[in-house]
C-alpha cells in the first residue's frame, strides 16, 4: 500500500497518520480541536531503534562499538526512523498498521511495526521490533509535541515520579538519581509503576498519557509545545540499559492517551 496520509475517526476524534514522514501521528483532533503541534517535524513521532540522546552517538553492540550519525552534534538521537517512510500494511475506519524495515546506518536487519488505534476518548499507540537474525540492543519510545494551549489557559502537568535522572552538561544522565525538581524540565523520570502523567488544559480538556514502560522524558522548554515521551528506557539507554531485541523476543511497547472534556 502507498505510504499516503490516513485519516482515523471514531466519534469526534480524528486522527492523522503520515506513513511517509517517519511513520508519525500528524494530527490529534477531538471535536474539531488540535491537540498536537502542527508541522513537518512535530506531531508524535516513534523514537526507535533508540531514544534520546546517544552518547557520541556510539553504543556497545556485544564486542564492536556501532557509530550512528551525529544528528545533535555531538550526540545521535530519537534514533533512525523519523526521517524515513513506513509502509502502510493495512488500515481500517479506527486502525492503521505501519512497518519499517530498519536499514543503514542501523547494523543489523529488523523490522519495526507500529499499530495506530483510536477510540472515541482514547489514542493507543503500540510498536514492535523485531528480529530473524542477530539479536542486537534497542529502545522504543514516542515524542508527542502537545500544544501548550488550546486557545485558553496553557497546560498544566501532574504526574509523581519516583525519581529523576540527574542530567548532565552533555544533556545526558549522569547516572544518579535524584528527587524530582520543578520545571522546565528537558528530563528523564522513572515511574515503576508505569508512565502516568496528566495534562489539563484548564476548562477544556484532560488527558493523560499511560504506558506500562516506566521512563518518561518531559520536555517543556519551548514556547509552543509541551512533550511527554514514554519510552523504554532512559537517554543514552543503548549504553546504560539495553533491551535487548532477539529472534525469540522482539520488543514490545505501549502507550495509550485518553481523555475528557472539562
């Protein structure tokens, strides 16, 4: 199938899919209002094979270290396949299946599919990868860029991490975990009992991200655009924390956003 736009609906939510610019949700509308930033690069993107930042964009791959492209010298990062066209596998009224096929300058052979679900007052998002050949480290993860405001109040965050990851100068985590401080925040939190986190735009509308992953990337430094990333793991995590992807296990995440008027 061609990798055209495809349009979900179910009740008064509606939703863009755009196969052919890096398999990202493009639009999020609920009665008629855009709920995510609008523009090439914005949307929701899947952030795979990797998340965040990589650190000199090198990780270790069993014994051989794997350079990637510095796309934010000096680091990699949000990994390969934003930049590239999925194939549309199959859609129906509510439901659209996107693959990838991971290729240079990814080492090893994979296949990513994503599964795009809408619901009346819920957006499920759900993406796999896998393998038929090597095993080989991996991340999942998605970047919405939620509008600050919906033509009201800006958006306020709740959520109660246990900890946050200390972030470095590089913008990576150090490694150590501390409390959680105030905002803005360009950070990674860890939520073990999974990602929950509620945006309320105040009189209009509430809607919370939920994943049973339990990293959470919140990033709320620019003016038009709040984004709340669950991912599998934290920055830097093809280093840190690899999950490791092999042809008996693929790698699986999930991240639903439901809402409800105010």
């Amino acid at each position: 199938m061609s990798d055209e736009d495809i349009t979900l609906t179910a009740g008064d939510a509606e939703v863009t899919v755009q196969p052919g610019n890096g398999g990202r949700v493009g639009g999020l509308r609920i009665g008629g209002v855009e709920m995510l930033r609008q523009g090439e690069r914005f949307g929701c993107f899947p952030m795979v094979p990797w998340c965040g930042r990589v650190r000199d964009g090198r990780f270790l791959d069993g014994a051989a270290v794997r350079q990637m492209p510095l796309n934010a010298p000096p680091h990699a990062i949000h990994g390969t396949v934003r930049d590239h066209a999925w194939r549309t596998a199959r859609t129906s009224t509510a439901e659209a299946v996107l693959t990838y096929d991971l290729v240079d300058p990814w080492p090893h052979p994979g296949r990513v599919t994503q599964v795009v679900a809408l619901a009346e007052d819920a957006l499920t998002l759900t993406m796999s990868v896998e393998t038929y050949d090597a095993s080989f480290p991996a991340q999942i993860g998605w970047h919405p860029w939620f509008n600050r405001t919906l033509g009201g109040e800006d958006v306020q965050l709740d959520f109660d991490p246990a900890w946050q990851e200390e972030r470095g100068d590089d913008h990576l985590p150090t490694g150590n975990r501390i409390d959680p401080k105030p905002g803005p925040w360009d950070d990674c939190f860890g939520m073990p009992g999974g990602v929950d986190v509620t945006l309320t735009w105040p009189g209009q509308l509430e809607l919370k991200v939920a994943s049973r992953e339990e990293w959470v990337v919140v990033y709320d430094e620019q003016e038009a655009a709040v984004c709340v990333e669950p991912q599998t793991g934290p920055p830097n995590g093809l280093n840190t924390l690899p999950r490791l992807v092999t042809p008996l296990e693929p790698l699986e995440a999930t991240t639903t956003w439901s809402w409800r008027r105010l």
